[in-house]
C-alpha cells in the first residue's frame, strides 16, 4: 500500500476507540473478499454489544461509510470490495476523524426517520398490495428509529417485526414503542438484514426504505423471496440516477455510499430476475425529502450549533452535514427515491440465483 497514503491516514485515536488494523498479504490475495469477510466478522461481533454505537472502517474503497449526498446511510456498516487502499482524492472531508460519526450520530438518531420517505408515500405502496389478507405479518428491514414502522403500525393491524443493525436506533424505537403501547404488536430487534434469523415463507408484507442497497439488492431480493409466503409483498425504496451526467460533486458523493446506484430499469430486471411480480413503482415526492428528513435535520443542525458555539471542529462537522440538504436543493433533479412494490409469485418459484458480487 502506498507509504504517503498509509500516512496521510494517521489519525489520533482517542481513549475510547478500539483500532485494528487489517494487512493483506500478496498482492495476488487481495480482491478474494477475505479482507471484506473479516471486517465484516470483526464489525458483527462488536456491534452485537449494544454499548458499541458505531463501527467505522475507514480507509476502504467501497461502502466506507455514509453517504452525505445523502441518500443512503451506512454508517455503522464495514465492508469492503477488496480491502484497498482509496485513492487520495476520494477522501471524504472528515469521515476519518471519529468526532464525525459522533455528531453524526447526534444530528441523525434524532431525526424521525433517516432517509427520505413519508406517510402518503406508504399508504399508497400499501394501497397497492391488493389482496393482502387483514391482519399481515410485517417485516421492515433496516428500520432505523422506526419512522415507517411506526406508520405502519397505524396503517395495518397485524404483527411487525422491524429489523436494524445499528442498536441506539433500535434503543429508540423500543422506547417510542413502550411510549405508544405497541411493544406487545411490534417486535425491534438488532440484527443484519443479510442473516435476519426469521423462518422462511413467514410474511405476507416486507417493507424495506432506503436500507436494502446494503447488502445489495438482488441479495436482498432473493433474502426477501425466500422469507415471502408465496403471493408476500415486497415494497422497498432504492435510490436511482434520473439524469445522465451528474455534477461531479452530486457523482462523489453517491461513488462514496452507493457506487453501484442505478437506473428505475436496473431495478426492474434485478427484480424481474428475482421471480418477483411488479406491481407498480412510483418516485418519492419531494416533500417525503423534506418533512421527516431534511427539514428536522437542518433544525437539529441549528440546535446543535448552539450546543457546540465554542467548538470549531463540532461546528466545522456540522458545516459539513449541513452541505447534504444543500445539494438535494440543488441537484436533486438528477436522482431520485423511487419505491417499488412486488409480488411473490403465489405458485412456488425459485427466486433469484445468487451471485458472488451481490453480497459485496
Ligand atoms: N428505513 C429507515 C432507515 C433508513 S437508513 C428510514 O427510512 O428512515 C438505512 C438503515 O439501514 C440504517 O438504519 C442502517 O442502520 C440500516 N442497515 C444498514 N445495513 C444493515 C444491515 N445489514 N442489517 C440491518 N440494518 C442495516
């Protein structure tokens, strides 16, 4: 790996952060997912401990943490494509300095949700479910604090079970559950969407926003085929280009968090190569960006100077969330949310095959 690199990456570990360093062997070892599989072991086990609020792999090249643009967040998630070294220039600002994800975290867990979305949006994906039976059983995978969870508590009657891997979120949820008198109806639980530790053909409705890119869609569709009951609904939201050619700082931001984004049709022929029915799909509004988004976020940014007049690197930080609902001002006519709403087939079918890249 490259000496300057390595060095521009020394950073001050405070007291309370446990580093570990991980060196690949020969060259021809890298590029086998051995270095992503043990991140990934090591991150797992330590973020099992609940007091463990966040994992930070820096210094990979794919999926190194959020986003800002901010579609889609990952803080907590380590993961790699081959355990190298990103090129210089593709450093984000601050992401390295843990101070990041710690007023990361306090402008995010305390937004009602943490990534685009709303009530009218869920009605409508649930009104396209036509013939779910009337008490469904739920699964929301990566639910965050539970903002469409809660809306889908009120919309529908039966069970939920709401899924994140990031514990302070499911904290969250727990406690706003017990507040609302649902805790017998609605089950949260820290777990991995990739192994979420449910029986198989146990769901009438998955519901998934601005979460399965994690682990990869077309791994996440067949994940979901299998936990269906044949004619179980999926209806997920994923981010997509709506425009060729984004500015390149709109095109940075989405390389850092979802390098592999796509287009509506990508989705359509990963879904459509998952055995899955499509029923329809619509694109978010821009009011579902702003209302339980952008709008709380930019007023807990503002609280949060207030907190931190004195600091100037907080401050600075904050500067720095503060650019994302900046540029969906700007740019956000070259990508959208779009939210999907498929069928398993009610005959049993085989679901998608899996393939190697879809877990990276
Ligand atoms: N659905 C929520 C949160 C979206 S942010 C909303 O729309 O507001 C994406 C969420 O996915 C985060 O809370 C993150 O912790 C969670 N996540 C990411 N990878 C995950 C995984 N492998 N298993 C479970 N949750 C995951």
């Amino acid at each position: 790996m490259d000496a300057a690199i390595n060095q521009q990456r020394l950073i001050e570990i405070p007291e309370s952060v446990i580093d570990i360093d991980i060196m690949m062997g020969e060259r021809t070892g890298t590029g086998h997912g051995v270095g992503s599989a043990a991140i990934r072991l090591v991150a797992d086990a330590a973020l099992s401990d609940p007091s463990v609020p966040f994992v930070i792999a820096a210094g990979l090249r794919q999926g190194r943490i959020p986003g800002r643009a901010g579609v889609r967040r990952r803080p907590e998630r380590a993961m790699c494509a081959d355990g190298a070294a990103p090129s210089a220039s593709a450093e984000p600002m601050n992401e390295s300095n843990p101070r990041f994800w710690k007023v990361f975290f306090e402008v995010y867990e305390a937004l009602p949700r943490q990534g685009p979305g709303n009530r009218a949006c869920a009605v409508r994906a649930i009104s396209l479910c036509h013939d779910m039976p009337p008490a469904p059983v739920i699964l929301d995978l990566g639910c965050g604090v539970g903002g469409q969870t809660l809306h889908l508590a009120e919309i529908t009657s039966g069970p939920i079970v709401a899924i994140d891997r990031h514990a302070p979120s499911i904290e969250r949820l727990k406690a706003t559950l017990a507040e609302r008198g649902l805790s017998e109806r609605v089950q949260a639980l820290v777990g991995d969407m990739a192994h979420p530790a449910q029986p198989p053909e146990s769901f009438d409705l998955i519901w998934s926003e601005g979460a399965l890119y994690n682990i990869g869609i077309e791994n996440a569709l067949r994940i979901c085929h299998e936990l269906l009951r044949p004619g179980g609904y999926l209806a997920f939201t994923d981010a997509v280009w709506r425009k060729e050619n984004p500015p390149q700082e709109v095109k940075a931001s989405f390389d850092l968090d979802y390098p592999t984004m796509g287009r509506v049709d990508d989705v359509l022929v990963a879904i459509e190569k998952c055995s899955f029915e499509l029923l329809d799909h619509f694109t978010l509004p821009d009011e579902a960006w702003w209302d339980d988004f952008y709008t709380p976020m930019k007023l807990r940014i503002e609280t949060l100077r207030s907190k931190y007049a004195k600091d100037d690197e907080a401050l600075a930080l904050l500067d720095q969330l503060a650019q994302e609902p900046e540029m969906h001002h700007r740019y956000s006519d070259y990508y959208a949310y779009e939210f999907f709403v498929v069928r398993r087939l009610p005959n049993r079918s085989m679901g998608c095959a899996r393939s190697v890249n879809d877990t990276l």
